[in-house]
C-alpha cells in the first residue's frame, strides 16, 4: 500500500494547530474517526505514540513534538520549493535579525558581504542585544539566542555551542594574583551580566562536585562583548564563550584561568522564528540556509584551547 506521506504530516500538523481532531477534521474537510484512524497508522508505522488523547484536551508526547517539529519545517520546504518554480520567485525583502553582539561580532558580521553577494535582493536590519525578544511583537524575522530554549511556539536551527571559559587580563593577573582554586575568586572583580540569565554565578568543580560561585564584581553589562573588553582592559576577571574570547588568547591579551577546576558546560546557540504550519518566507529560508551553512560556531568551541594556539600558563 502506498503512504502518503506528505498528507499525513499535513493532518497530523493541523491536530496540533488546531488543537484536537474534530478542529482538524472540519479544516481539511474529512470526519473525525478518518483523522483518527489516520494518525493512528503514522503511529504505528512510526511505532511511537505522538499524541495521548483526553476528553479535554489533546497533548504531545516527546516524539510528537519531534516530529512536529521537523513535520513543520518539511512542509514549509515543500511550499517554498513549489512556489519558487511556479513563480519563478527569488528570496527578496528585507530580513529583521536579532542577535548578542558577541555573535554578531565573532561570527556573524565578517560573513555579512558573502551572504550580500549571494541574494542581491535581501537586504538585513541587524538588532545586537542579549535582551530575549518577543519575536511578533517585535517585528523581528529571526532571533540568535543562546542558552536552553523556552517552551514556546517558535521553531529553531542549532547552530552549535559552546565551551565556558574564565579569562582575565595579564596586566590585572599580575596585580591581582592568578587564583589557583575556586576559593581564591573571593578576592577578585568578577565581572558579570546585568540581567537575568538561565545559569546564575559561575559553575566551577571543587572536590569532584560542582558548585556555583555569585558574580559579586562593581562592573557589570549587559552583552558578552562589552565584557570581553573590559577583560581586556584589566577591569576584572570575565566567565564568556570561548570562541567570544579565542582571538585574544591567542595574541596573548587574556589568559585562561582555574581550567582545571572547568566542569566543561557548553551553552547552546539557536536560530529561533515564528513558523507555524504556514509558508516561511523565502527571504527568511535563506538567511537561515545560510546561517545554518556559514554562521555555526568554530568546532573548537566546544572542544576547549586549541593545543596549536599560545595561551600562556593555565
């Protein structure tokens, strides 16, 4: 027998939108028991549960939000293919794009001219803050957000993450001392940020367990690049994204410290926008093509201090 496949991501994405089956049913102009008995064959040719039926209300598993998920983005891949060749349509408008300025700075700007060239007809509107938006409200096309990502109804691209590393000047070391264990931070300007973030205070291992030390430091800002430079300029020691502070470690202008008291947490960085079971945009589809292609973040992110870069005493 053959499925089609299309069709029941299309049923099973309306459920959801819609919020139960009967919704779904008078939408798509089918019965009830038909869209029942429908996402009853993609469970079981799936073999997962992707939705647990109440009297009240319909709720998604953790595999039917998955394929919820990647069901919406097929979709809308679906749509813009056969629009782009039934109108002939290239990505054109403007894109709005909110994004940290460490991001911004490391990563996204030195790519700008090559995605410029590649699409002519888009042009970008570039909001750097590490303040999370609401996208709608906003008026905002695409989100960077880093961090674990809120329930919410927003769709996202990985685009890699990140290695935490503690870095302070030369200068600041040599006045201040290099602290050898997490208790010897008690003495110094931890820098910090000024609004409220998912990992409070700075996670370091003592003892084989992790504890959290307060960011108690006179300076503190409100994005990663304003605290890189005051890093750089002897202000303090800084917790940031290794690849936010890469550059400066290998030209000697800060120098990790207590590594081996890391506990190696990485943080997450996504591109979020409203999808939906609509057609996404084709100008927003290639800023995300090309974010996901050009814009993830240096594997060594992850991974730690490249050996081959100089970084001094650790």
């Amino acid at each position: 027998m053959e499925v089609n496949r299309s069709g029941e991501m299309e049923v099973f994405v309306r459920v959801v939108e819609l919020g139960g089956f009967s919704a779904a049913a008078r939408a798509l102009r089918m019965t009830p028991s038909a869209v029942s008995k429908l996402i009853g064959r993609l469970e079981a040719r799936l073999g997962a549960r992707l939705v647990q039926r109440s009297t009240r209300k319909l709720q998604l598993t953790p595999e039917g939000s998955g394929f919820y998920e990647r069901a919406t983005r097929l979709l809308a891949d679906l749509d813009e293919a056969e629009g782009l060749v039934a109108a002939g349509e290239r990505p054109a408008g403007r894109v709005r794009i909110s994004l940290s300025s460490a991001y911004g700075v490391h990563v996204l700007t030195p790519l700008i001219p090559e995605f410029l060239a590649r699409h002519p007809a888009i042009s970008l509107d570039l909001m750097q803050t590490d303040t999370v938006i609401d996208l709608m409200q906003e008026r905002t096309d695409v989100g960077i957000r880093a961090g674990p990502l809120r329930s919410s109804g927003l769709m996202a691209r990985k685009l890699g993450a990140t290695r935490m590393v503690i870095v302070g000047a030369p200068a600041y070391l040599a006045r201040a001392g290099e602290p050898g264990e997490p208790a010897a931070l008690e003495g110094h300007e931890r820098l910090g940020f000024n609004y409220a973030r998912a990992q409070e205070g700075w996670p370091l291992l003592r003892d084989g367990q992790i504890v959290t030390l307060p960011v108690t430091g006179r300076v503190q800002a409100n994005d990663g690049d304003a605290l890189r430079q005051l890093a750089v300029a002897g202000a303090g020691l800084a917790r940031l994204a290794l690849f936010v502070v890469a550059a400066d470690i290998a030209a000697g202008r800060l120098r990790p410290v207590l590594e081996a008291h890391n506990p190696g947490d990485l943080e997450e960085f996504h591109a979020v926008y409203l999808g939906g079971g609509g057609r996404l945009p084709a100008r927003v589809r290639a800023v995300l093509d090309f974010l996901a292609e050009r814009a993830r973040l240096p594997a060594f992110a992850a991974q730690g201090l490249s050996p081959d870069r100089p970084h001094g005493p650790i």
